[in-house]
C-alpha cells in the first residue's frame, strides 16, 4: 500500500506519469485502467502511520527483482511493525514465480507460530 500512497502523490505511475494535481479521469495500468478516485484516495492513505499503530505479529515477504514495489518499502514497513519478520526472496518478482513454494512454506511456518 505503501507504493501506492507515493504513486498517488508523486504521480510516477509506472508506464504513464500523471500531475498528481490534476489527475486524469483514468490511467492505463497493466491490461486495465485505474481511476483517479483510486489515486486521490491513495493520496490519503498514511500507510505508515497505520502499520506502526498495529502491535501484532508481521510477516513480510519481497522479492529483490520486484518491478513494482522496490525493496526499500519492506525495510521501511520492517522498521515500523514493532513484530515483523522479513524475508526477502533474492532475484524474486512482484508474483514470487520463480519460488511461490517456498513462499507459501514461509507463510504457513509463520502462521503456525503464531498459534
């Protein structure tokens, strides 16, 4: 969420940049479009803000090839959960292709330890 909140504020868009103050009515997005409605509430999310209030247990997976959501935003939402876990998946995409098993195997060891 959090590459959405900058994506609504900066309007760096991937593939089609936009003036975040006069946002489009839509934006070419993969095979689809988003609306600005979708971007002006992005605007207002304080995604951070929200995670650090949240005191439970995180577990938090990125992939170092991710071309939408850079790696970056796992540390910073890694320093603000007061329990996250973070693995990061090296050469791994946005989709965890190359290792959705081992993803998965990640996950589910996370949520049996939380039990």
């Amino acid at each position: 969420a959090a590459v959405i909140e900058d994506i609504g504020k900066t309007g760096d868009l991937p593939g089609h940049a936009f003036n975040p103050r006069n946002i489009p009515e839509r934006a070419p997005f993969f095979a689809g479009y988003l609306s600005r409605n979708y971007f002006r509430s992005a605007q207002k999310l304080h995604v951070y803000e929200t995670a650090e209030k949240f005191d439970g247990p995180v577990c938090i997976l990125q992939g170092t090839s991710d071309q939408l959501v850079p790696v970056t935003y796992a540390w910073k939402y890694h320093n603000v959960y007061a329990q996250s876990r973070l693995f990061i998946f090296d050469k791994e995409d946005h989709m965890f292709h190359k290792n959705r098993k081992k993803a998965a195997e990640v996950v589910t060891d996370f949520l049996l330890d939380c039990v």
